[in-house]
C-alpha cells in the first residue's frame, strides 16, 4: 500500500519512521508547509536504513494534481493542520485515494468539506489516533453504560507550553456528555500526553488510563487506521467504528 505524508513536525517524523519500518506500507513522499530540508528523503533525514523513497517536498513546488500524477499513493495521511486538507482533497476525491486524517480540530466548514468528501473516498477523521486513547474511550462508554450513576472525573495531563485544553480530552467528554469546563488539566515537564478517565462508585473506583510514551504511537495508529480503511466503502469513519468489532467477545 502507497502512502503519502503530510506533515514533518514531530508527530509526522514519528509516524513517518512507522511506516518505514513496516512492510505492509510504502512511503512514497512526504509534504511539508516549509521548503527546508525538501528533496531529502525521510530515510536519509532520520538515518533510518529503508529502500523506499519517502521523498520531502514542500507544498510551494507542486499542486495536489501535479503531486499525485508524478507519486501516486493509495492512502493519504495527514498530520498537518486544519488547512491541510484543502491542499489534497478534491484530488484525493477525484481518485479514490482512502484519507486518514488525524487534526486534533477543524472548524465547521472544513466539517462539513469533509463530510462531502467522503461521499467520493473513504476517510478517516481521529482527533487522537492512537489505538490505546479510542480503545480506553470505548471502554469508558461501556463502563457508563453499566453504570449511569457513577461519578466521572476527566484529567488531561501535557508538557508545560501546551496552553489549550487537549482535542482529546474534549473528545472524550463529549463522548461520555461531560462539560467541557469540568475537565482538569495539568501542564508540567515534557508530558507527552496522559488522559485518565475516573469512575467514583459509592464503594470503590475505576480509572481507566491513557499514556504515550513517545509519538510512535501516533504511528502504529496511523499505520492500523490506514490498513483498515483502505478497504472500506465510500465513507467518513472514526476510530471507534474500526475498533468497535474486536470489542466482540464471540470467537
């Protein structure tokens, strides 16, 4: 499977070293905003030993038409920001090219750009892509499922710059219908990312909890996200819908 990057910040240069370790995948390009560094190649610029291409372009040399007539992908995954999808998705559209998108937000109309879209292509949209944040989300909504009663507390926890509440941790209170305003964030270090969920039963608790130790993990989601997808029909897809048959305990 042919896969194209964008974005080469430090969760693209973490996904990008996945995909160029594993052999289900073939990293063809990769786009930045800026032109430094273009016409490396991601082996060469992360001293990793690989024989695919995973040439670096800026976006300032090609249009989207000129790019994938030149490299053709299969999957296109983004890591850029929200304008990010308006550089590629009328051609992605155009071609069927599967779209695995993990913007931590767009605003409504690049919603609404992206539920159109998916009626030509498949998409995948995950504000968090990781497989272990989705699979503790699904788990939380079972867990208020059982037990509607139950006092539920939301900690987000990023490096000390961070100044937003996490994507993630509104994602997760919109889930279980938590205000927003109630979640508490904590800033120290160089937290990567830690999310925990807390039950307060009347007579113990739960937590449910969520580490990344390194950006990689973008990766392997990434990497699970586009495997899946590619298959799939026409469609716009989250990580749960992906995720929710394994939750099946029938062999």
């Amino acid at each position: 499977m042919k896969v194209g990057l964008l974005g080469f910040g430090k969760a693209g240069k973490a996904v990008a070293s996945i995909l160029l370790l594993r052999k289900e995948t073939e990293l063809v390009w990769v786009l930045k905003k800026s032109g430094k560094s273009k016409h490396y190649s991601v082996p060469e610029f992360l001293g990793v030993e690989s024989d695919e291409p995973g040439l670096i372009f800026s976006k300032t040399e090609w249009t989207a038409k000129q790019l994938l007539d030149k490299y053709p992908v299969d999957v296109i995954v983004d890591f850029s920001s929200k304008d990010g999808i308006s550089f590629y998705g009328e051609e992605a559209g155009k071609r069927e090219i599967a779209i695995v998108t993990a913007i931590s937000e767009y605003p409504e109309d690049q919603i609404h750009y992206i539920e159109q879209l998916s009626k030509d292509t498949k998409v995948l949209w995950s504000p968090n892509i990781t497989i272990g944040i989705n699979f503790l989300m699904i788990a939380a909504k079972i867990l208020q499922k059982i037990a509607p009663y139950t006092d539920i507390e939301i900690i987000e926890e990023h490096f000390k710059d961070k100044k937003e509440i996490s994507g993630t941790a509104k994602k997760i209170a919109n889930s279980l219908s938590i205000p927003i305003i109630d979640i508490k964030s904590i800033r120290a270090g160089g937290i990567i990312g830690r999310h925990e969920i807390l039950f307060g039963f009347p007579y113990q608790t739960v937590r449910l909890l969520h580490e990344s130790i390194s950006r990689e993990a973008f990766g392997n989601g990434a990497l699970f996200a586009a495997l899946a997808i590619v298959n799939k029909e026409k469609g716009l897809y989250s990580m749960e819908d992906l995720l929710l048959p394994y939750f099946s305990l029938e062999s």
